[in-house]
C-alpha cells in the first residue's frame, strides 16, 4: 500500500513526528503545564508536540498528494550497521580495556570489508590513527582517556 | 576608548603567540576541510569541542572560528576544480568557475575567487568592528518578545532555505526544539523527559547530536550508496590573474561584498542566499548576460564576496543578541556556553579581549589563508584526490573520543549512536538534520523568552504584534513560510529555481 503512494518519504516522515508530537504532549502532562500567563515547564514541551503533529499531518498531506512519484532510494544497510555497531562495541570498551582495543574493534568493523581483502591497509589505518589520537588526546592535551586497560 | 584603540587591543590579544597559533592551526584545517570530501565545518567542530575546554576561550573561538572561514575560503577550489561544490553556496561558483577551468583558466578563476574573498573578508570584519558595539547596544530594545519573533525567524530561516522537503525539515527543528526542552528546568527545578537517568539531569549534549547527525550519518550514507566513488583528476595550469581579468571582477567583488554583507546581518538567511542573489544581480546588469554560465569572471567573483562577506556578518546575531545564524554559530555558541561565556549583548563588555581579539584574528586568518591558499594550491588540489576509504575511519575515531572526551561518559557516544540511527531514517525521509542543532541551542532561549514575554503583557499573545521589532521578524518568517513552504503544495514538477540548485549541491 504504501509503495503505491506518490510520497512515501513524507508519509513515513508524517507519521513520525505525529508519534513523537503525541508522545511530548502526552508526557508533557506528567509536569505541570500552567497557563499562557504562567507557563509550567510543561507547557513549552506540550505546545511544541502540537506543533510537531501538525506539520506531521501537512507532511502526511503532501505525500498522498504529491503528482510525480519521489521513491525511497535503495541504500546499503551493512555499513550503517557495521558503524553502529562499532560505535557501541567502543562505547563499551574504552573504559574496560583502553583506547588501543576499542579503537581496534571500531576500525575493524568499519573497515570490515577490506580487512578480508587489504589487511595490511586497515592495519595501517589503525596505527597511524591510534598513534595520532593517543598523542593528541593524551599526550598534547593531556586527556584522562586511558590507553589500555591498567592506566 | 574608540573603535581603533579597541582594535588595536584585539590585535594585542590576538597577536599573542598561542592565539596566533589557534588562528594559524584553525585556518589551516578548515582550509583542509574545504577540500577533503566527505567532512565539513561541523564534523570538525564535533572532533574539536572536547579539545577546546583545555584551551582559554579566546583561543577556542579563534581557532574554531579560523575553521568556519577557512572552510568557506577554499569552498570554491573544489566547485571550480571539479564542478564539486562542497556546501551549498559554492554550487553557484560552480555556474561559471568550472566552465573557466575548462576552458584552462582555472588559475585565474582561483585567484579571483581568492582575492574577491579576502577583499570581503576584509569588507565583513570591519562591519562587525564598527557595527557590532552600535548594534549591541541597540539590543537595548530587544526584549522578551523581540526575542522570542527572532529566535522564531533563526528556526524558520534556517528550516526553509533546504534542498530537503521544507516541511520535513521543519518538523526537525520542532524535534530539536523539544530535545532542548530535555533536562532541568530553569525556573521550576523539575526534570524534564529525563526518565530519571542522571545523565540527562543538564539535558543533551549537542556534541552528541552534532556527532550523529553530521559525523556518523555521513559515513553511513556514503558507505551505503550504490553509487560508484569517482576517482578525481586534476589539472592546473597558470596561477597569475592577467589584468583585464582583475579590472573585470573588481566591480562585481564590491558589489557582491555589500550584498552579501547585508543579508549575512540577518539571521535565517544562509550563505545560500548571498550568494545566489550576488549572482543574480551580475548576470541581470551585465552588458551581455549570455556569457554567464560559460565561464564569465563576475559570476565567480561576486558570489565568492557574497559568500564571504556573509559568512563574517553573520557573526553579528550571535555576538548581539546571542541569536545564532546557523547550525556553525550554533556550535560557536554552545563552546563559549561551555565555557561559561553566555554569548550576547554583553560580550563586548564582559569579555572585550575575547571579542576583539576575535575580529583581529579573523583578519589576521584572513590573510594567512590568502597567502596559504594560492601558492599552496597545489597541494590541496592533491588533498582532493585523497581516497574517502582512508577519510572516514579518521573521522570516525577521533569523533568517538571527541564525544566522550565531552564529559568522559560513555553515554554521550551511545546517544551519538543512537542518533546515527534516528537520523539515518530521517536523511532517507528528506529531513534536513542542522536545524535540530540549531533548535537545541535556540530552544530554551526561545522558551525563557516567551515565558516572560507572555508575563509581562499578562497572558496577551498580541504583545508580539504590538510591538514593531517583533512584529517584523514575525512578518518576516510568516513571508518565509508563504514563499517557500506554500509552493511545495502546489507544485507537481519541479522548475529550475534556487531549490533545484541546493539539491545539486547535496548531490555531490
């Protein structure tokens, strides 16, 4: 159904900010909202999720009455989740093991295709970056950013 | 004191041999940031701000501040070199840089645009020198409805002006409005949306979202499409301008100085603009207008002054109202917050070596990018050719420290990751990402502001028409939306108009 559709990019969109405008102006509720003479730290958050809703519905409108068909471009999703994963894996291991290992398991699945093919490359990516993040964050800057997992 | 003994105390500050190592080192990489695909002025700050707490506010601002410049300066190597623009702004150096380079003339088109830019930097400076303090103290007028319509017009400007769907983009400046919200209240102490995490007690830091959304997105995207890298070849011949060629683009840099300069001073309007409408106005005036497009010296150094021009007088909302221009100044502004400095009207007197020595760096940055810039053209001409395989684990590593390095939280890099994710689906959905930064910086500003404006007026919302300031800039962004937002409606085809023209710029 929703292929059929001229603009599923401002459906889709649409649809997402009427769930996040709802949602703020559910939770905005929880604090105390006031009046417009005296706005509570709910009001602001509230009256934004409004806003939010509706340009969700104009967003929605356009879509269903776009006249020349704006697809969603077909991407990779391997890198997107390569990185992400990456960036988690380091979040997780720079303050258990170090800079050095976490740097390593993120560069390795960033570069997760050319480690098979060109390792030596990836291997050259990760000293020099270490290297110049360890001298320019710890050294120069002298950043409590721990290289390995004893210091 | 006066305006020249309050320079001459800048270029004291800014003469300091750390302040001009920042300008030199800010110059330089934004210089490099010009050219290397794939990373901009923002993914730079990402990786910067951390490194900044360590350094005195002054050098920060600088330094940061000499990447912003630097970055616009060398945009237009890589539109005349390759048809490449690297912002939008630069895709109307493209019209007629690159068809000069074809015709072998693309060391004059650089050496046009380089001189057209320096002159308009030069041009900007001195605006922000004289005007600033007069417009500071101007701002004496400005109150809480004033600055509620303004910070208004900031969003709207800053969400209308996109190659991306305006009503998308739109709604990610009301997402980043709401994420502003995150975090304790100021006047009621309450925590708000924090879901009793201890972490998001001061709200988001913006690092993380700067990161996501410009950093990370960008790799991803760039990863994930199906299209094949092209590999860059250059060429470059002669570098002196001949005669005829500066006698041709003197007029059109001044005329494209003045232009740019007065539509930078207002917020919500981009680079875009200045310099769109410089060119414009050249190939409307010129004697034969059908030489625009195939390589005519004014349609490179108007635009070029425009751009530049712009890109300095659109430090003057941030430095007088403390109303940021665009998602860079947002940035500028969350480092000077971050150093305790509240950007704003009172800069000038609370920090007068900051500010001055600020504009006397610039100045001073704007002629070691002259000097960098020309005879070193060659080596950034072999930066462009840089594969992006080698480019983005850098900006992926030094990212992730940047944003842990923040407040050595693991959280911020996870919230980083997570609005990688976020923001990858809505880049898909034809979501502009600046405005939420933009929106994140503005929002409690703009809340504090209409809190107290409807205060003092007792609960009546016309206090915002009454008023003529606020009134204006209400006008102004009703006319933005009418302009821009409105059409996208009606419009079944799209027509070659300024849109279309930012949307080859992203299609780089």
């Amino acid at each position: 159904m929703l292929l059929r559709v001229n603009g599923p990019k401002d459906l889709l969109a649409g649809l997402i900010f009427i769930v996040f405008g709802l949602a703020t102006f559910w939770k905005s509720h929880d604090y105390e909202v006031g009046s417009a003479l005296e706005m509570g730290p709910g009001y602001f958050p509230a009256a934004m999720g409004v806003v939010l809703t509706i340009l969700g519905i104009a967003a929605i409108a356009r879509g269903l009455t776009l006249k020349v068909a704006d697809p969603i471009t077909p991407h990779k999703l391997e890198p997107l989740l390569l990185i992400f994963g990456g960036i988690i894996a380091f979040s997780l291991l720079i303050e258990t093991t170090g800079l050095l290992i976490a740097a390593a398991v993120l560069i390795a699945m960033a570069c997760y295709r050319r480690l098979r093919s060109n390792p030596l490359e990836v291997l050259a990516i990760y000293v020099g970056l270490t290297g110049f993040s360890a001298f320019l964050f710890v050294y120069l800057f002298e950043m409590q950013l721990p290289l390995f997992w004893w210091r | 004191m006066g305006v020249f003994d309050n320079i001459l105390h800048g270029f004291a500050v800014a003469l300091t041999p750390t302040n001009l190592m920042f300008c030199w080192i800010g110059a330089l990489l934004g210089t490099v940031v010009g050219v290397l695909p794939g990373i901009n002025v923002l993914t730079t700050f990402a990786i910067l701000l951390p490194l900044t707490f360590k350094i005195d506010p002054t050098a920060a601002i600088v330094m940061l501040s000499g990447v912003y410049y630097g970055a616009h300066h060398s945009l237009s190597t890589t539109s005349i070199m390759l048809n490449m623009p690297g912002e939008p702004s630069g895709v109307v150096i493209c019209f007629d840089g690159y068809p000069m380079a074809r015709q072998g003339r693309a060391g004059a088109a650089l050496a046009t645009a380089a001189l057209s830019s320096f002159f308009a930097g030069c041009v900007g400076i001195v605006i922000i020198a004289f005007f600033a303090p007069a417009l500071a103290d101007a701002s004496l007028w400005f109150q809480a409805p004033e600055y509620t319509a303004v910070c208004i017009l900031a969003l709207i400007g800053a969400s209308v002006v996109t190659s991306k769907s305006k009503i998308n983009t739109l709604g990610m400046a009301v997402i980043g409005l709401i994420l502003g919200t995150v975090g304790t209240d100021i006047h009621t102490g309450v925590a708000r949306f924090t879901f009793g995490t201890l972490e998001l007690d001061e709200g988001f830091d913006f690092v993380s979202f700067a990161a996501g959304l410009f950093a990370f997105v960008e790799i991803a995207f760039r990863l994930g499409s199906y299209d094949a890298q092209v590999q860059i070849k250059t060429k470059l011949r002669d570098l002196i301008p001949r005669w005829p060629d500066i006698k041709a683009a003197a007029m059109p840099t001044v005329r494209g100085t003045a232009l740019g300069a007065a539509l930078g001073v207002l917020p919500g309007t981009g680079p875009f603009v200045a310099s769109y409408s410089a060119y414009a106005l050249e190939s409307r005036i010129a004697k034969d207008p059908s030489r625009f497009g195939k390589g005519a010296i004014e349609g490179v150094a108007a635009p070029e002054a425009a751009n530049n021009a712009s890109a300095f007088t659109h430090y003057i909302p941030m430095l007088t109202l403390g109303i940021p221009a665009g998602a860079v100044f947002s940035m500028l502004m969350g480092a000077l917050m971050m150093h305790g400095i509240q950007p704003g009207p009172e800069i000038m007197t609370k920090h007068p070596d900051l500010f001055w020595g600020l504009i006397a760096s610039m100045w001073l940055g704007n002629l070691m990018l002259l000097v960098l810039n020309l005879p070193l053209i060659g080596v950034w001409i072999k930066l462009l050719e840089t594969p992006y395989r080698f480019i983005y684990p850098a900006i992926l590593l030094l990212t992730c420290i940047g944003c842990y390095a923040v407040h050595f939280r693991v959280f911020d890099i996870q919230v980083a990751a997570f609005v990688l994710l976020v923001g990858y689906v809505l880049e898909k959905l034809d979501c502009a990402p600046g405005p939420v930064i933009i929106a994140m910086i503005l929002g409690p500003i703009l809340e504090e502001n209409m809190r107290r404006a409807m205060l003092i007026s007792g609960g009546d919302a016309t206090v915002f028409l009454r008023r003529p300031i606020s009134a204006f800039f209400l006008l102004l962004s009703v006319a933005l939306i009418v302009t821009y937002v409105v059409p996208t409606f009606r419009r079944s085809k799209k027509k070659p108009g300024p849109e279309s023209l930012v949307e080859a710029g992203h299609a780089e």
